[in-house]
C-alpha cells in the first residue's frame, strides 16, 4: 500500500495507531480517504489482527464504501473480518448475542417510526382520550430521553405546565413495558440497551473491549450522548480511539446530535492528539473564502481555514428576485444556459433548500420548463403502507410476540374479524396476562366471539402457523413470502381500493419489490433467515429506501432538488442556495426558540461547501403568506460574506447569455426577436 498520495498532514494521521486521537476533518479535505488508508495500515503495516479494529459510521452506505476501500488496499479476505459497521447495526449485534441477560429473546424485533407511533397512541388514550396531543410528539420526547441515557424513573418534564413532557413522563414507561411483553425494541433502545449491558454486566463490556483494540468512529460531531458513551466505554481499557469529524458541520442537534462532544475530545480523552486536515480538495478558493468568513462568526468552534491550490473561480452570485416564482425561474434560467452552452449537464445543478415548503414552487417551475429534476427526500419505500403491511406479516411471524404487527394484520386483507372481536381478544389477554396470540388461537372458547369471527380466527392462524413452518422449511424465503401474499390476498385487497389504476399498479408493484427484496438478501447472504432478512430492512438508513435510493436518483441526468440537512456528503459543480433570508436561512424558528444560531450558520457553511465550481445564492423581496405578499429582509449570513468574493447578477437571462463570449449581442438580439414573434 503506497502512501505517496497523501498531503502531510493526512500522512501524520494515518500513521498515529496508539492512543486516542481527534482528525479535525474539514469540508472536502479527504477524510475518508485517510479513514481507509488508516485502517489498512492498521492491519496491512501493523500487522493488527483484522478482527481487532472497528469502525462506525452513521450509515450503511458509508459502511460499505469503506469497506469496499479499504478492501482494495488490503484485499478483500482481510477486509471482510473488519468490523464496518453503523452504530445501530453494531449494537443489534452485541444485543443478538446477549440481550438474554436483560430478559429478552434473541428473537427480539425492532419496531419502525409506524409501529412505534401505533403503541404511544394506544397508551396515550388509555391514559387520557381528551389530551389532543399528537404521538408524534411524545415519540420525540421519548426518543430524546434515551439518546440521553434518562430512563423512565429518570425521565421527567422540564418545566410546570409542560403538557407534552407531563404525557411523555405517563406514557415511556408503559412504553418501555409494552415493548418488552412483545419482545421488542426500537430504535434508540439498541444503543441504550448496550450501555445497560455493560453497566450490569462488566464482563460483558470487558469482551467486547477486548475484541475491539483499535476503534475509530467517522462524523463524531454528529453522536448524541448515548453513542458517544457506548464509544467510550469500549475504548476505555486500550484507549487506541480515533475520531473523525468537523464541528463546522455539526448541524443535527433537533436530533439530540452533541457538538460538545467532539469540542472537549482532548477533555475526555487525556494525552489525546489532534491533526487539522484544512486543504480542502473540492471547491474554488472563493467558495472556501466564503465559507470560511462565515463559520468564523460562530465563538464555540475548533478553529481552522480551509484552503486550496486550486484557482480562485468565480465569485458568489448573488440574485435578487421579485418572489418565489421569479426566483425559481431565476435558476432555470442559469441551468438552461449551462446545459444549452454545453458546460454542465442537468445533473451537474442542485438546489439545496432549508425548508419543505421552499420545494412547491420549484417543482412546479422545473415541470412548467420541461427541465427534468429529483426530489430526494421523499417518502421512502419501507415507509410506504403496502409495503408495512406485507413486513408485519414477516415480523409477525418471526416473532408471535409482536402484537403491534399483529394487531395491524389481524383483518387486513379483510376476513370478517371486526373492531368488536379485536377489543374483545385484547380484553381477554390483560385480564388472563395471556399473550394476544395465544388468545387468538383458543378464540372459540372465548365468550362474546361469534361463530364466523371464531371461523375467521382460526383461518388467520391456521394460514400464520403453515407459514411459520414453511419459512423454516429451508426452502427459498422468496418464493414463500410470494406464497404467503397469495394466499392472504393481499394485491387482490389492493386491487379494490378506490384509487386511480395507476396508484393501485405502483402498490402492487411495490408488494413486488419485497419480494424481490428477499431473493435479493438471499443472493448475497450465506446463511439467509426470515429474520436476518427484517433485520437488515430494520437497519436501513432513510437514505436508502431501496428501489427509488438517493443513489439512484442522483445517477440521472436531472437537476437534484434537496434539502440543506440532506446535502451533508455530497458535492456538485454548480449549488443554488435560494431563500438566503431571514426566516428561512437562519431559520425562524432557531431564532425565536432555541435561539441556536450557530447551528443555522454551520448549516449555511455545509451550503456552501457543496458548491465545486459556483454557487448562487438567492433571495425575494416578498413572499405569500397565507395568500399575502409579506416583505422579506436580506439573511445576516450574508453580510458576512466578503463583498471581494461576491457579486451581483443580473436576474434576466438575456444577461446570462449576452456574457457568454461564444454568443455576440446581435445573434443574442436575433435569438431573442424570433422567440418573441414565436
């Protein structure tokens, strides 16, 4: 493995193995690139047993790519026995393989934002059916308890007066109750389940220390406090801890994301090293100006300056527009010339925007031009109902515990088992502290249950147990789940939903794709299980929604439509920043609330560094609300900006084109005249 490629300081961070040590990774400076020729040397130089590094990511796509690379510097045996992995994905792992000492099975499931939405609402109505609170919103307290570590008993609202928290502190422990009756976790449990782990189990956390001798998590600005304690309690013993992050981009605190967290690493972590990788490999020294002038506003922050050997590049282009409309159409015209003038392609341009409601208009815009463009960001495959419906069947079946999923597929496809039966079954099973389904299974015994309901129960699980058998068959899990949805009648259930053929085609289509999905995990996995299987849709990253990825959408040649949050790790020749305005960019709520600042201007700085070769930033002097004009002031953001590395355009796109020197002012006036009199 040759390290000729890399600049001094990346060189200096490859080669410190020992000891903790913070690589203060700037925008396009290369980090992952010395994240995997670290990790080779580790185990290529070094000679450190492949089985002894773990590194974690915050998604699976992450995690592959560096194992890809890291594959191509030391081969792919050695490569393969690394743990890469996520942090959810690691502590599924540790939790499959002790999760018995805190009283659950192996055989646990992991619920989703729907599964966990249909419990809290449930509980919360049994506690108090006038409250008008949303689950949404106690799911989020909740959520923001465990990555905090706080457990029901010392969990509890903030303030006098706090309705949601007062709910919140009512509903976690029934809760964390429900969960473990059904076996089952979420999300935010997987993590904190592992610290409980360690905690009651000391030897448990010392073999897992010394599995893991040499540990480096990539995007540390963005741990919250549960993960970054679990990091720190398997380092503890070796103390061979490597970080890599940008507090600059640390810009997901609405998600419990501490940027304290890698500013006191030296606090933390004693006798720790800190390397600043600052060239920057990706933008023109007048982005990088730019960025650079405005991050240096925020006070709490490693200070560092990116730079470039690159050339100076265009300045910033600054618009000023009418309103929503003329904006949006400010920036077609700019791709269209691009595109027309052969500079850039369609997939070369990128509207990043801070909020959903900015992306109407240019949608609307962009479809009206006939200029072809993606959305990333919307709703995701896994998240799609039909979809839900076809996994509880799965889930369920793995797990008979799981009354959630099985409450949700008990009548659908419809068999004749009402909300009267159902309310009748969940009785019976609190006041026999019997499980649901072994309720269900003795249903003709059960006084008040019909005999055609008592006839439709027996179906549903006469249909669950012969399945429960064949998936375990060892036969194809495809061809079982295509049998399965066969015989429950699910795209028939589809075909007869009052939509458009259309919607119905796409949903059957969809129920496809799961299948499709399994004979999928089962050509690339070894040993594939029905659960391996809900395992792996469970720890999907909402980046990855499967058939419609932002990896896909990004492949076509067509202008990409995102949000700022969303941009994070990816790059373009060309970045518009529209709504560079107070209200949107910082956000209004940010200033009026949390009053956090800072984290609106470091999420301007990721804008910005997304921008390769040019960037244009956008701003209207008014905009509709609620169907009237209201006047709009110029963002601070932009102040602060070096007027020496800005400048205004002109909004028309006669001055777009007349600028190219390829086109002179007649043939422009020609062009122009003729378009008219079409």
């Amino acid at each position: 493995m040759s390290l000729n490629s890399l600049n001094p300081q990346q060189l200096e961070a490859v080669l410190h193995t020992e000891g903790p040590l913070l690589l203060l990774a700037g925008a396009g400076s290369g980090k992952t690139k010395v994240i995997t020729h670290r990790v080779a040397h580790l185990v290529g130089s070094k000679c450190i047993d492949p089985e002894r590094v773990l590194a974690v990511t915050f998604t699976n796509k992450a995690a592959r790519e560096m194992q890809a690379r890291v594959a191509g510097l030391v081969g792919r045996s050695k490569a393969e026995r690394i743990q890469v992995s996520t942090f959810h994905s690691l502590c599924c792992r540790i939790l499959r393989a002790d999760i018995e000492q805190l009283g659950y099975k192996r055989n646990f499931s992991i619920y989703g934002t729907s599964d966990q939405q249909r419990l809290i609402k449930d509980l919360m109505n049994n506690i108090n059916a006038d409250h008008g609170l949303s689950p949404d919103t106690i799911l989020w307290k909740i959520s923001d308890a465990k990555n905090s570590l706080l457990t029901p008993e010392k969990f509890g609202p903030f303030m006098r007066g706090d309705l949601i928290g007062e709910m919140a502190k009512a509903v976690y422990p029934e809760y964390q109750k429900s969960l473990k009756s059904y076996n089952a976790v979420d999300f935010d449990d997987l993590i904190m389940l592992v610290v409980r782990l360690f905690d009651e189990f000391p030897e448990v956390q010392e073999r897992y220390q010394n599995r893991f001798r040499y540990i480096m998590v990539d995007e540390y600005q963005d741990t919250n406090t549960a993960q970054f304690t679990l990091m720190q309690r398997l380092a503890d013993k070796w103390g061979n801890f490597c970080v890599v992050g940008d507090d600059d981009q640390s810009i997901y605190g609405w998600r419990g994301a501490d940027p304290g967290n890698i500013l006191d690493f030296e606090k933390n972590f004693a006798g720790a090293r800190v390397i600043k990788l600052e060239q920057n490999y990706r933008s023109t020294a007048n982005i990088l100006n730019a960025a650079n002038t405005v991050i240096k506003h925020n006070q709490k922050r490693k200070e560092k300056t990116l730079w470039t050997a690159d050339v100076d590049g265009e300045k910033i282009g600054v618009v000023k527009c009418i309103d929503a409309e003329d904006e949006a159409r400010a920036v077609i015209e700019r791709i269209r010339h691009n595109v027309d003038a052969k500079r850039m392609a369609h997939k070369d341009h990128a509207i990043l925007m801070r909020t959903n409601a900015q992306t109407m208009v240019f949608e609307q815009e962009l479809r009206f031009a006939d200029v072809p463009y993606v959305l990333i960001g919307g709703q995701q495959f896994f998240d799609r109902k039909e979809v839900k419906d076809a996994i509880a069947y799965l889930r369920f079946i793995v797990n008979p515990y799981d009354e959630v999923n099985l409450l949700r597929i008990l009548n659908y496809p419809r068999r004749g088992i009402g909300r009267t039966t159902a309310d009748l079954l969940i009785r019976t099973s609190i006041v026999s502290k019997e499980p649901l389904w072994k309720v269900i299974r003795k249903a003709r015994m059960i006084k008040g249950i019909n005999a055609r309901a008592a006839d439709a129960l027996a179906g549903f699980t006469t249909l669950v147990e012969d399945h429960k058998r064949w998936f375990r068959s060892g036969g194809r899990l495809a061809d079982t789940a295509k049998e399965l949805f066969a015989a429950i009648g699910l795209e028939a259930e589809l075909r007869r939903e009052p939509d458009s053929r259309e919607k119905v085609e796409r949903r059957v289509e969809n129920v496809q794709e799961v299948i499709n999905a399994i004979a999928t995990y089962e050509g690339r996995d070894s040993k594939p299980t029905l659960s391996g299987f809900l395992e792996k849709v469970a720890l999907l990253d909402r980046d990855e929604p499967g058939s419609d990825s932002k990896e896909k959408k990004l492949a076509k040649d067509a202008v990409v439509l995102m949000s700022l949050h969303s941009s994070k790790g990816l790059e373009f020749p060309h970045v518009f920043m529209p709504g560079f305005e107070e209200g949107f960019l910082p956000h209004k709520k940010s200033v009026s609330e949390t009053f956090d600042v800072d984290e609106e201007r470091r999420l301007c700085y990721v804008g910005i560094t997304r921008a390769r070769e040019k960037l244009t930033i956008l701003h209207a002097d008014v905009r509709m609300k609620y169907g009237k004009a209201e006047s709009r002031e110029l963002s601070r953001f932009l102040a602060e900006i070096p007027e020496k590395v800005r400048q205004e355009e002109a909004r028309a796109g006669f001055h777009l084109a007349a600028a190219d020197e390829n086109i002179s002012m007649s043939d422009m006036l020609a062009k122009l005249m003729g378009e008219e009199a079409e």
